[in-house]
C-alpha cells in the first residue's frame, strides 16, 4: 500500500471525528464557555494561571507526547502495519481522545483537582485512595521510563543535550517576559521562537559529549546524565509553574510541530510503498525465543498512539489549572490526541517501509527512537535533503517530547504524593488517640512539596540505576500500567455519566475493552516474571512481578467497588421507580 494514502486517509478520518464526534461529546457532558474554570476562581499564580489557548494547547501537547506514540507503534509493527494502523485510528477518536476530554471536563468541575476526586465523589474514599496509590505507581513508571530514554538520547546524540540543557534556561526567560515583564506571547513568540531553532543548530556545533569531555564509558555517561536529569526534574516540579513548565512546553511544542510538518512533507512528497506485513499473524516471535501475541500486546505497546492513561493525569493535574475557557476543552483535550495519532501514523510509516527483515534487525539492535529518525530521516533524503542533519532534528525533537513528559510527570507524581496524603489525614482526622501528634508531623512532612518531590526523584533513581531488572522491563510495565489507567479512568468517567444519567455508553464500552486488554497483559506480566524469580532469583524478576501483582490487586479492588457503585445506584433507581408507581 501507498505510504501517503494510508496518511491521508488517517489524518481525514481525524478530521471528521474532530468535526462531529467530539461535538457530540461536548453537548452531551454539557460543556459551557460562560461558567468560570478553577484558573479563575482559585488562581493562585503558581499552579492555577490561566493561559492562553495557544499556550496550553502548546503545554497540554508537549507535555501527553512523550515518546510513547513513537516507540510503541515502532514496537507494535512486527504485528503488522493494517493492525497498528486500525487501533491508532480507532482507538484515538473513540477511546483515547474521548478519555482525554472527559477527564480534562471532569477535573475542570471539580476544581482542577485530580480524577481521584471525581472517583470520591463516585466511589468514596477508599476508592479515591486505591487510585491514588496506582496513579503513582504509574507515574513513577513513566518519569523512569522517559528520563532513561533522554539519558539514552543524550549519550547516543550529544548534540540534542546542550541544545536541550539550554532550551531550560531559555523557557525561564520566556515566562519572565510574558508574566514579569507584560510581554504579549505573539511578541515573545517571535524571539524566542527563532532561538529556540538557532539553539538547535549551537548543539550540532558544540555537542555536550561526556564520554568525550570526562572520558567515561556510555554507561557511566548515562548514569550522569539520569542523575543531572532527576535534579531537572526536582527542580521543575517545585517552581511556579509559569516560570519553566508551561513556557517550556510551549516552545517545545514549535520544534514539534516543525517534526510533524517536515515528516508530513517528507511523505506525501515521496509516497514512499510499504513493505512489510499488512497482518503478520496472531503470534509473533520474540526475541529472546518465546512468542508474542497479539492479544494483547498490540494493544498495551501502541499505548499512547491510541490511548493513554498519563494522559487523564496531565489533563487533570496541570492542564485543568491552566484552563481560560472552557471552549478550549475540545480543542485541547479531544485535538491533542489527534495530533498524537498523527505522530503515530508517522512513526508507523518510517519503519513500515523498509522490508520485514531489515525491522526485525532493527528491532533487535537499534532503540526505536532511532529507527523512527532514520526512517523519516530516508525520506527527507529522497527529497534531497540532507539525510544525516534530518536525523538529528528528528532524535532532537523526540528528546523535547520526552523532556517535557518528564517534569510534568514528576510535577503530577508530586501532586498524587501530596493528595495521597491529604486523603488519608481527612479519613483520621476523628481518631484523637495519643499517636496524633507524631502522626501529623509524618502527614506534614509529606505533605511538603519538597519533600514530596525528593521521595518521587528518589523511587525513579532507584528503578533506573540500582536496579537493572526491572529497568529492562520498564517499557513493557509503563505501557500496561499506562493502559489499564486509563481503563479505570473510563470506569470513573462511565459511573460519573451513568449517575447524572447521561449517555454512559460512549466511556462504558471502550472502558470494557480497555479493562479486558490492559488486565491480561498485567496478568502475563506477573506470571512471566514470578517464573523469572522461582528459576532466577529475585533479581530476575522479583521486583516486575511484585509490581505487577500490584497493580493488578488495586484495578481489581477497584473494578469491584465500581461495580458496587453501579449495583447501589440501579437499586436506588428501582426504589425510585416502585415509589413513584405507588404514588
């Protein structure tokens, strides 16, 4: 098949779902542009700033991206390309871009706060608190998975560390100009824009190398620059957030949106043929001599290419702050996704193109960022342009969305860690037993920002360097956990709209799914690696499977409070019903 047919089709199935679908779902939850969001009525010039739409939308893209709708796709072609490319179009408009809305609606009623709040209000609190505690757990996976994969990027590519290491102090500036010094953001734009592409081309130049520069081996490198990247991150998650995140996003988002038009380009203008597999089978080989099925790992690796469950966090932990209108919520919470399917066909076609050989080895020997740059990099070449300069504007690009996905993540983990806490000293706040006092200086000192913060950093150091295990199975854990998220995000959303007896149908059936897919992949998770340990030792698979058997014991706790949640309210309608009968 056609390469740029296949994109065209994809972008204008996109196009309609944003035209009439997500009008759809706008009247049906109720969206109103003259009621005031939480950025207005709780600003606090720290976390709730309402922002431009251009900003947030900037913002709320760069920060959901991450490499997630590049590595999974690249990972999932070995299924076949018709398989990939059916779930990234299904499942962005009915599924991930619909989850993303909902939940960004959702957080915007209850006062910018977390989903967790809306599954108090439907669930109670021992709901909210088993949420909690797996939001965490899946935000921890992902600031481990992005930081060791910009660890990677920085030590295979020096180039894309000093332009990105300046990118930092350059967001800083742009905040001060537009909120300290009244700056427009057209005006801002207009430098810092440029700047940020000159900093591109300064990388090149002068590449941060430190395997050069302090003569280390790539291991020692990377440890560096993972330790380097959680100060970052420290760093990012406790200072305002218009001084670093959100203009660090935005002008982010240019370098992304340069990827998407010069990939775009590179395609239509090439056609380029695809060449392997349209359906390579139910089951795959893997590498290491077992087989991979298709269900359900299509369904998990492709993760935030059709849907994902970080995404429900962004939405609800910084972007819902950020929010001017509420106009803004379907272009932001229903047209970022569609722009990720975007990426993700694009990410599909670099690899889908060569032959089923030259995938499987590159598979094998190459991180699927790189096959990404490369195979768009090809393309730009045909177009005659230079092939070498394209791939390193490409890995460039990639390590700005993963960047932007690591402060925010560690921002988001930081808000959870706090709530978590929160929520259990209102669940004691009646118990005056002797241990009160101590009790609450542990609340306190949790409650902390810095605090917070220094627990998340921490967890994410120890993943990435202290244990090798688990950090090799990090990709496979972080998309499951990322899926069976959102699944549970889909349950809230669903009881939510079946209590105020909207169509709950259009969150219920994609959230059964979800659920189906994303549990039996935990599921396998745990009985591969529990094998692992019993043969291996624990250092094999002890702390993946441990992990694993979490998570899966809280979405089940969880599935089974919502059911009785969905059991009481059918009960309470009946009582309605007989009584008005008998009236």
């Amino acid at each position: 098949m056609n390469g740029a047919l296949l994109l065209i089709l994809g972008v204008a199935c996109f196009a309609a779902a944003y035209l009439f679908y997500s009008k759809f779902i706008a009247r049906i939850i109720g969206v109103d542009p003259n009621r005031p969001t939480p950025a207005h009525t709780l600003g606090d010039g720290v976390d709730y700033v309402p922002a431009h739409p251009t900003v947030l939308y900037g913002h709320h893209f760069a920060a959901i991206a991450g490499a997630g709708p590049i590595v999974g796709p690249v990972l999932a072609a070995e299924f076949g390309w018709a398989s990939v490319a059916l779930w990234i179009i299904l499942g962005c408009i009915f599924v991930g871009s619909m989850h993303d809305m909902l939940t960004l609606f959702l957080s915007v009623r209850h006062e910018g706060k977390s989903i967790g709040s809306v599954i108090e209000e439907v669930l109670g609190r021992p709901g909210k608190m088993i949420f909690l505690l797996f939001c965490f757990s899946a935000l921890v996976l992902v600031m481990s998975v992005f930081t060791g994969q910009v660890a990677d990027s920085f030590v295979s590519n020096p180039e894309v560390a000093t332009s990105s290491l300046l990118g930092i102090f350059e967001a800083a500036l742009f905040g001060i100009c537009v909120y300290k010094w009244r700056w427009s953001v057209k005006a801002a734009s207009f430098v810092f824009v440029p700047l940020l592409f000159f900093l591109v081309w300064f990388g090149v130049v002068f590449p941060c190398d430190l395997m050069a520069i302090f003569g280390v081996t790539a291991q020692t490198a990377r440890t560096i620059w993972v330790v380097v990247l959680f100060v970052y991150c420290f760093v990012a998650s406790t200072l305002p957030v218009w001084l670093l995140l959100q203009p660090r996003d935005y002008l982010n988002s240019y370098l992304l949106y340069a990827m998407l038009a010069i990939g775009l380009t590179a395609v239509l203008w090439v056609h380029p043929s695809i060449q392997i597999d349209a359906f390579a089978g139910f089951t795959v080989p893997a590498a290491n001599g077992g087989t991979k099925y298709l269900f359900p790992l299509l369904f998990v690796t492709v993760a935030c290419g059709a849907c994902s469950g970080f995404h429900a966090l962004v939405a609800s932990g910084t972007t819902s702050k950020q929010l001017d209108n509420e106009r803004h919520i379907r272009p932001v919470g229903y047209g970022c996704m569609l722009l990720e399917g975007v990426v993700a066909l694009l990410a599909l076609l670099a690899v889908a193109c060569g032959s089923q050989q030259n995938l499987a080895q590159g598979l094998a020997t190459m991180p699927p960022v790189k096959l990404f740059a490369q195979g768009l990099a090809g393309f730009c070449g045909q177009m005659g342009l230079p092939v070498k300069t394209a791939e390193s504007f490409m890995l460039l690009s990639v390590a700005a969305f993963l960047l932007t996905s690591v402060d925010a993540c560690t921002r988001l983990a930081r808000f959870v860690w706090q709530e978590i806490w929160s929520t259990a000293t209102a669940s004691g706040e009646a118990d005056k037993t002797a241990a009160a006092p101590k009790q609450s200086l542990v609340v306190r000192l949790n409650r902390n920002m810095y605090f917070a913060t220094t627990v998340v950093v921490l967890i994410g150091i120890y993943l990435l360097v202290f244990n090798p295990s688990m950090s090799k199975n990090l990709w496979t854990m972080f998309a499951s956990a990322n899926q069976l998220l959102a699944a549970l995000t889909l349950l809230t959303a669903s009881l939510w709209l079946f209590k105020n007896n909207l169509k709950f149908y259009i969150a219920f059936i994609p959230m059964c799914f979800m659920i189906l897919t994303s549990g039996t992949a935990v599921l396998q998770l745990f009985v591969q690696n529990l094998d692992k340990w019993l043969k291996q030792g624990f250092a094999a698979g002890g702390v993946t499977a441990i992990g694993a058997a979490v998570l899966f014991l809280l979405a089940v706790a969880l599935v089974t409070l919502g059911l009785l949640k969905l059991r009481k309210i059918l009960q309470q309608r009946l009582v309605r019903k007989v009584m008005g009968k008998k009236k």
